[in-house]
C-alpha cells in the first residue's frame, strides 16, 4: 500500500487531498496545526503539529512515505493576503514550513513531494489589463509579485526546484488559481472570494445589497477543487516537474460572478462597489502547458462548481441559524 503525508491536511485543498488519496487506496498520514473544521479529511492518522518547527517536520516524516504534499501554508483571501497587515507572518511561517518539510523529506529518504504554489507569483505588469491578463509559465519572470505572498510562493518554487537538481528529491511544482468548493472557509476573515459572495447573498434578503471590493470589474478564473485534485493526482503520476498552472480559463469579471451567485439564489440582488483589497486588476490560468504535458486540462463549467459551493455554505448558514 502506498504511503502519503499531507501537509495541511486541516485546511481547505489538503482535506479534500486526503478524502481522494483514501479512495485511490492510500495510507495516509495527515498534519496541520488543527483538525479539518469540517470533519473532512479522513486520515489514518492525524498529527497535531507546526511545521514551522524543524523537530517536529523531522517526527512526521518517520515510519517512510513514496508521496509528500506540502500544502501547509499561512494564507487567506485577499482581507488577509492584501492589505500588508500579515506579510511578516506569511513570509516567515510559509517559508518555514517549505524550508523544513522539503529537508525533512530529503533526509527521510522521500522519492516524490509535491508543492501547491499560486498564480499570485505571476508579475503585477502582466496583470493590469482585466481583459487581457498573461499568465503562462515562462512569464513568471522577470519577476514583480502585487504580494509578500506571492513573492514566497516564488522563492519556494525555486527551494524545491533547487532540491530536486541538487539532492535528487523528485518535485512537483503547480501555480494553483482560485480553488474553491464545499469545506473551505466561508466566514472569519480568511475566506476568499467564491465563498465570500456566497455567504454575503445568502445573508442577504429578496431585493437586498451586497458589497464587492473594488469597482468588480477586475477579472478571475476559479476552478473546482475536484478538478484541482484531478490535476495534481496527474501531475504527480507525470515524469513532468512544472511549475504548470492547475486552473480554469473561465475568467469572469467579479460583479459578473457576484450576479451569477445571486441568480443561483434566486434573488434580486444589487451590487454595491466599495473600497476594498482586490489584487491584481485581471488574471485568468493559461491552460497550454498542462494541456501539452499531461494531455488534460480542466473542464468543468465555474457554474456547475459555485452552485454545489452555494448550496454547501447555505446548509452552514442554516446550521448556524438554528445554534443561536
Ligand atoms: P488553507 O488555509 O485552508 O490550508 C492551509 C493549511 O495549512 C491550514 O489548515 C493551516 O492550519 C495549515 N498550516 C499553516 N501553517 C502551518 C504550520 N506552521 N504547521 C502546520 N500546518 C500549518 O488553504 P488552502 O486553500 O487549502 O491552500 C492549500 C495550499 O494551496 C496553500 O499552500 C495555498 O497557498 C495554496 N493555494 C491555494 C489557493 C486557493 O485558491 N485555495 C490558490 C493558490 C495556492
């Protein structure tokens, strides 16, 4: 049976990572600095731990493992990525993790690890046009990240990249754009944009308003996380490395989104445009290097996927409403 650790496994991508990797008939080890909020991620065995600390990166990687995932990350949507208040605390924890989980799983004899970068590496100047964002592989550089973020998932891409030419780890690196779906943060200051809408219109009443940063016509593309997990299962069992963009190319200006959430509600909804962190004006995955490499490429409509995320974070609401 083949052995897996997943770093992070208490968040969004690393719960859902877990649930797949126990279906394809994995053993899986699970870390993270708390339990999946909710409930997903159904490891073999769960280990409380910071991988910040080098100690304990060495405890978790014990007993052997053919796969590392390291998505461990201290990270958040654009409340927390954005507005320069956390850019000390995401530079140092995330670069931690990476530096001590990529040397643990050298010197634990792990053949294979994998690394969840972002898009948010792509450079600024690339991005200012909403309609015409480039984000292709090779115009990473030279590089102009809009965040502290953004500049550490770079520097990472390169310590794993360094490792695999230097020490003979094999590594995977994906710039991952927007995931999103069921059991990922939808309240408290760290949800991102999908989940964030569809908790703003599901507070709202018939004929009600909801805010959106920015003037709403910066664009995005979002992919389903299903499809995200489709993509790093694929590119793990590649002989490719990447960095490869594992996203959609269904970009849509944000009030477009915001309206497309409101008609799955069922409501009338008006949007209100405030001041707010957004990040880059457009971006949207480029598609053909992971179309040639791995002959795949996400598929699935941005609709299909935001209303199964609705209905999810609704029945959350609903059970909140019935606790108080
Ligand atoms: P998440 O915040 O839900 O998961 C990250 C997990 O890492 C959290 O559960 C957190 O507790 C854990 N963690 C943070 N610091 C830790 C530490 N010191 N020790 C142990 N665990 C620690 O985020 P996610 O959306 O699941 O993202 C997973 C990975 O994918 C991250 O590396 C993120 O940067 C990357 N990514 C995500 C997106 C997205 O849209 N969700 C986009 C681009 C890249």
């Amino acid at each position: 049976m083949k052995r897996a650790l997943v770093c992070g496994a208490g968040g969004f991508i690393g719960g859902h990572l877990v649930n797949r990797l126990k279906n394809e008939g994995y053993w899986v080890r699970g870390v993270d600095l708390k339990y999946n909020e909710y409930g997903n991620g159904n490891a073999d065995e769960f280990v409380i731990g910071d991988l910040t600390d080098p100690v304990i990166c060495r405890q978790v990687t014990e007993g052997g493992f053919d796969e590392v995932y390291q998505l461990a990350a201290d990270m958040g949507g654009a409340g927390y990525i954005f507005t320069g208040e956390n850019d000390a605390a995401v530079m140092h924890n995330s670069a931690l993790c990476n530096l001590n989980m990529l040397h643990a799983a050298h010197l634990a004899g792990v053949k294979k690890i994998f690394y969840s970068s972002s898009a948010c590496m792509y450079p600024e100047y690339n991005q200012l046009d909403p309609e015409n964002p480039k984000c292709s592989e090779e115009s990473a550089y030279p590089a102009a990240p809009d965040s502290e973020y953004g500049w550490e998932k770079l520097f990472s891409e390169r310590l794993f990249l360094a490792y695999q030419r230097n020490l003979g780890i094999t590594v995977k690196v994906a710039r991952f754009h927007n995931i999103f779906g069921p059991q990922g943060t939808w309240r408290g200051g760290r949800e991102k944009a999908p989940a964030a809408i569809c908790r703003k219109v599901i507070e709202a009443e018939e004929g009600g308003t909801i805010e959106i940063w920015g003037d709403g016509k910066q664009t995005r593309s979002f992919l389903y996380v299903e499809e995200c997990l489709e993509g790093v299962r694929r590119l793990m069992e590649s002989d490719f490395s990447g960095p490869v963009n594992i996203g959609s190319e269904e970009m849509i200006s944000i009030n477009d989104f915001a309206k497309m959430i409101a008609e799955i509600s069922g409501k009338n909804i008006t949007i209100k445009n405030i001041p707010g962190p957004e990040g880059v004006r457009g971006r949207n995955s480029d598609n053909a290097l992971i179309q040639e490499k791995l002959n795949w490429a996400p598929s699935h409509s941005l609709k299909e996927g935001i209303t199964k995320t609705y209905q999810w974070i609704a029945e959350q609401a609903a059970k909140e409403v019935e606790l108080v």
